[in-house]
C-alpha cells in the first residue's frame, strides 16, 4: 500500500518509442559524436539541445519493432568569436547529419540562448568594471560592493549601434545585506551596466540619478518571518490501493485517457499523441514561448521584455520537484535530462510530477422522488515548475473524465523592483514597500496544439453567440443565437478573442461524424486575457507577434515550432507565427497548429510582497460533438458515499461526502 506522499510504481519496461524522452546517455553519446568532428573545441559551448523529433509522416509511418534513429538538434557557440552553428546529430548512427553556421548577415538571427556560466561571467565583468566602481561610490555603496548582486538580463532589441552584432547582457545592481538575503528588495536603481558577453567587457554603463537603496527587507523564509500559525488542521490525500494509472515507460494510460509524456530543455513539458477512447485530440502539445514585457519607460527597465523560454530555457531551469510541497498524494515522478553548458547530459530529477486529485463534483441531479445521483470528478495532473532569475512559473496540464482538457500557467515568486522615494505616484510603478516599486508588466504565453480530432485533418471555426434584433424574427426580445465562421487560410484564422460574444474556435474532424450527424469537434475556450499591451510599432510587439492576438492557426510544417522563432535574443522580429503564416496558406481541410495566447497583466500590489500569491491563467479544450453523451455515467459513486436503504442523501438529512 502506497504512503500519502509516496512515488507510484515504477514504470514498467517498455519498448522504445521514437518520442521517449531524451536520457543523460544519449546527450553524452551526442557530444561524443560532435567531439570526434571536431565540433567542440575549446571554448565552444552548448546553449541548446533537443531532441530532433522525426518528421510526422515518419512518425506516421513507424511501426512498434521498426528502427528508431534517434537525434538531437545542437546550437554551439563559440565563445571565443561568438560566431554561433547548428548540427543535427544522429545518436543512433553516430554522426553529425547536418552543419551549418549562423550568419547573421545573410539570415538574421539573434543569439543563442543565454549559457549559465555566463550569469556569473557577466557579474565578474560588471563588478571588475571601474565605472560600475565608481558609480557605487558615487552613491555611498563602497562598503556594499562585495555582496552586490548584479543581475544577469536580457537586452531586448534597441537597435543601438555599439549593440548591433554582439553578444550583449545586462545587468542592474541589487545589494544585500548578508550572503542570505534576499537581494531583490534592494535595487540600485538607475544602475545599469551594458556588457558585450564576445568580448568580456563593458560597453557602457548608466549611472542615473540618486534614488536612496530601500532599506527594508524581503526575507520570506520561516526563519525571517517568524513562529508559523498553529490554526490549519492536517489534510491527508490517500489513495489505499495505488493510483488509477499506469505507466509504460513515456507512456500514460489513465481511465479513457493515453498520452505520451516527454521534457526537453526549452519547452519543458511535451504530450504527444493525446487520445481519449483511443481517438486522436492532440497530436503534439506544449507551451513553448512565453514574453514577459515591462511597461516602464525609465532607462532601467523600458528594454525589458524577457522570452523565458526562447532566451533563458524553461526546462533547463526546471526545479527538482518534492513530495508534500510541489505535488501532494500519490505521485509518480518523470526525470527530466538536459545537456549543460558544455553539452555533457544533466539529470534534473523529479522534473514532472504526475497525480491524480478530486475535482468536487462532475455531474449530480435529485429526481421528482428526491433521489439523488451524484459522481465526483477527479483529474489527472501532469507538472513541472520552472525558476527564471526572480519568478517561477508553473505548468500544469489537467486531463478530465469527461474528455476536457484544461491548460494552466501559475506565476509565483518575487516581483522585478526598482526605488524612489516613498509615496511617489508612478504612472508605470506601483510601491508595494516603503521605497520599493514594481513595474507594470505582463506575463503572456502561447500554447502550441497540434490539433488531430479524429484525425491530422481538420476545419476551423469561429463561435459566436450573437443577439438577435427585437422584430419578426424576435417577437418577445429574448431570442439569440450563434454564428459559425470558417477560418480557411492563416490570415483569417488570426483572431482576437471576445468575451461579449462567448467566443470559441471549434476544430472538426473531416473524417467522423457523431451520432447527430455533425463533425466531431474540439472547442479551445479562452479565458480574458489582455493582448500585448505595447505600441504595435514597438520593438517588443516586433519580436512577440504572437501576443498581438489571442489565436493564430497555420498549416503544420515539420520544425515550425517557435512562436518568435528559434532564436529570439537580441532578433529585431518577424519570426515565428508571423513568418509561419506570411503565405496565406490554406488550413481548409488541412493539418493544423494552433498557436494560443494566454496570461495575465500584473498590476503589483503591497499584498505581492516579498513573494507573490500565485496567480492562474490559462484556458480549456473541451469536447463539443466529439462524443455522443456524457463519456461519465458509468463511473461509480464516490468510496466514501453514505448510502440509506432509500439511497444516497435520502430523507432530507444528508450525510453523503460525494
């Protein structure tokens, strides 16, 4: 019998899949082959690793027994020059299949993702900079030197011509205290120090104004904050007889549900092949970008506008996830693997938390006798959190018994604070602490769907409902209805959302039909979310087109992927979603992705310090059609159901715990 906080059985041995998650001996084996072509010499680096998931028409194509040539897909960079490549690596045959450089004169590019080792570089060069010296003392700080915290962050794309071409980072000033203290609450505000990370030496540095450091705290841990409350009574999850699901290696099986889990280092959690009643819904499916764009116009934050995923790497910074404080029941756990700095394979255990959890009541009705029919719902949560400098961003992905799927983004963790004086009024910043204010920002994410209901073809549709005029056709005034639109090339598919209207897109199998006659259907349901609040002539909107809209659908091209494209660091914009789209395509009938925005615009407030509330956002994914009833009459009444001789609840004194 499992313990209340325990891992489920261990995964059983199964056949290799061409989607199995990559291992830490499979990179290893990677860089080996890379080695012996002479691709890693010294000083060249790896900021990005994956796995080169095969072409879906050969994915299509393989049979369990056939031959799987597994592959990764490798950027190096040379730190020496910053010229960057990129290789695609056979494991299997043991050679590089593919070499080219990256030329950013001939087919712009950006930068390559940032490497760790260049957080501590940049902070050895801005602290050994005699101008950043100067500026501390300056302003009274020479004491306070040591235990400076210089921020690693990336530039965004200002066009300046000392920037142009080079490998910039910068990087803003916080103080501590003490080696523990947290140094967020701290900020030197107007400090702000231009490295060329090639180079290994400053560009510039901005020494503006004279804003006092706050001198208060932003200690959370139980040690600072004191005695905990003694008031909150234990809540025990149990699961007596194991969890409901089974595990084949990559693969889930959970009551109707089957799915292939899999991590990589960029987006993180990956599903494949979702299927319910084994009818495809998803063919791949992750959150693969996300932007997160200051509204402050200060010479500090105005460049700020983070991609989390394409700069910094949401799965390489994924977190070891821990029994009883990150996923409470019966847990079973999928590590994770990514390739280092130096492209060695790293195990980051723990990486996916996997559980079952009650989900309060599915269906319930009290017929005319007073009998009452109720089942409980209960999902299937599949996790991992993911830290980013000062936040931390969960992804949990929610499989239900009636065939919904439900995407959900949590933001936790510090806010980004800069100083003034207390009580100043901030147009673009809010004092949550005497002296400490936080930028207006948003946090906006885009999911990725490989749509396939019933199949990799499909149609796209608009729902809206729609109010229909008092008159002929609406004698009583409270007639409406809805309308369908088809969006049948990637322009029209770019949507806005519109919650005065309810609206959804609904995809339709080409192939199926359910029992009333009509296309089995999935509809994506959005929740409010705020586009991209900048200027569409900004440089951000430019580089996170994705989040000018809240849907965007293309045709499916094997390695459209990236939502601001493949290398977003320092890219001035117009790839991704906008370069996959650029042709006007046909999705008429065609095999689709579509491309969701989603998140939240943060407004802080005091209530967000020292560490913020986790706030939800997200959106679902439900079955409109795709079944012919409820898929949940047969499931069996709670085990903790207190039935009488006259059933459950009877009598008018309820004592059932459905």
């Amino acid at each position: 019998m499992p313990d209340t906080y325990a891992h489920a059985c261990s995964p059983a041995v199964a056949e290799p899949h061409p989607l199995d998650p990559l291992t830490a001996e499979e990179i290893d084996a990677a860089r080996a082959v890379l080695a012996g072509a002479g691709l890693m010499e010294e000083g060249v680096r790896v900021p990005m690793l994956l796995p080169h998931e095969p072409a879906k028409a050969a994915l299509a194509a393989w049979r369990e027994g056939d031959p799987i040539d597994r592959a990764v897909e490798v950027t190096l960079l040379d730190t020496r020059t910053g010229s960057a490549s990129e290789a695609i690596v056979s494991i299997t045959r043991g050679e590089v299949v593919e070499h080219r450089v990256l030329e950013n004169d001939r087919e712009p590019y950006g930068q390559p993702q940032y490497l760790f080792e260049e957080y501590e570089r940049a902070a050895e060069i801005a602290k050994a900079s005699e101008a950043w010296q100067a500026a501390m003392r300056r302003r009274g700080l020479e004491n306070r030197m040591e235990l400076a915290f210089c921020a690693p962050l990336a530039p965004g794309f200002t066009g300046r011509a000392d920037e142009t071409g080079r490998r910039v980072i910068r990087s803003l000033t916080f103080l501590r205290d003490h080696e523990d203290d947290s140094p967020w609450a701290h900020p030197a505000e107007g400090l702000i120090v231009h490295i060329d990370l090639t180079a290994g030496s400053v560009i510039r540095v901005e020494d503006e104004g004279d804003v006092p450091v706050p001198p208060g705290n932003g200690n959370y841990s139980a040690d600072a904050v004191g005695p905990a409350r003694t008031s909150l009574k234990p809540i025990e999850i149990t699961q007596p007889e194991g969890p409901s699901f089974r595990v084949t290696g990559s693969r889930v099986d959970w009551e109707n549900w089957s799915l292939r889990v899999d991590f990589n280092a960029r987006e993180g959690l990956v599903l494949h092949d979702v299927r319910f009643d084994d009818r495809p819904v998803l063919h791949r499916a992750s959150v693969p970008e996300m932007v997160v764009p200051y509204g402050d116009t200060s010479p500090t934050r105005f460049w700020i506008s983070y991609f989390d995923a394409g700069e910094y790497l949401l799965g390489k910074n994924a977190n070891p996830l821990e029994l009883g404080c990150d996923c409470l029941g019966v847990i079973h756990y999928f590590d994770g693997h990514v390739a280092d700095d130096r492209g060695n394979g790293v195990k980051i255990p723990n990486a996916v938390c996997m559980h079952e959890e009650d989900y309060g009541v599915l269906w319930k009705h009290t017929d005319l006798h007073g009998r009452s029919e109720v089942r409980r719902s209960r999902r299937l949560v599949i996790s991992y959190f993911s830290t980013i400098g000062n936040y931390d961003y969960g992804f949990f992905w929610y499989l239900y018994l009636d065939g919904s799927i439900q995407v959900e983004a949590k933001a936790t963790g510090i806010v980004f604070a800069g100083a003034d004086e207390p009580g100043t009024r901030h147009p673009h910043m809010s004092e949550v602490a005497p002296s400490v204010f936080a930028p207006v920002h948003q946090h906006l994410f885009c999911a990725r769907l490989d749509v396939a209901i019933d199949g990799q073809e499909g149609t796209l549709h608009e729902i809206d409902a729609k109010r229909i005029p008092m008159g002929a056709d609406n004698p009583f005034g409270n007639a409406f209805t809805w309308t369908e639109t088809p969006l049948t090339t990637e322009r029209e598919a770019q949507r806005v959302a519109d919650t005065s209207v309810a609206r959804t897109w609904e995809v339709r199998s080409t192939t199926r039909r359910n029992h009333v006659g009509r296309e089995t259907a999935y509809r994506l349901i959005p929740e409010p979310t705020a586009l991209l609040m900048a200027d569409p002539e900004s440089s951000v909107a430019a580089r996170a087109a994705f989040a000018t809209k809240h849907l965007w659908a293309t045709r499916h091209r094997d390695g459209e992927t990236w939502p601001s494209g493949r290398y977003p660091n320092a890219h001035q914009g117009g790839s991704g979603v906008p370069a996959y789209s650029a042709e006007d395509a046909s999705i008429d009938g065609e095999d689709m992705v579509l491309w969701h925005t989603f998140g939240f615009t943060h407004v802080p407030r005091p209530e967000d310090w020292p560490i913020m509330p986790v706030d939800y956002t997200g959106f679902w994914f439900k079955p409109h059609g795709f079944l012919d009833r409820n898929p949940a009459l047969d499931l069996p009444e709670s085990s903790q159901a207190h039935r009488t001789e006259e059933g459950c609840c009877s009598g008018g004194s309820c004592s059932c715990t459905h």
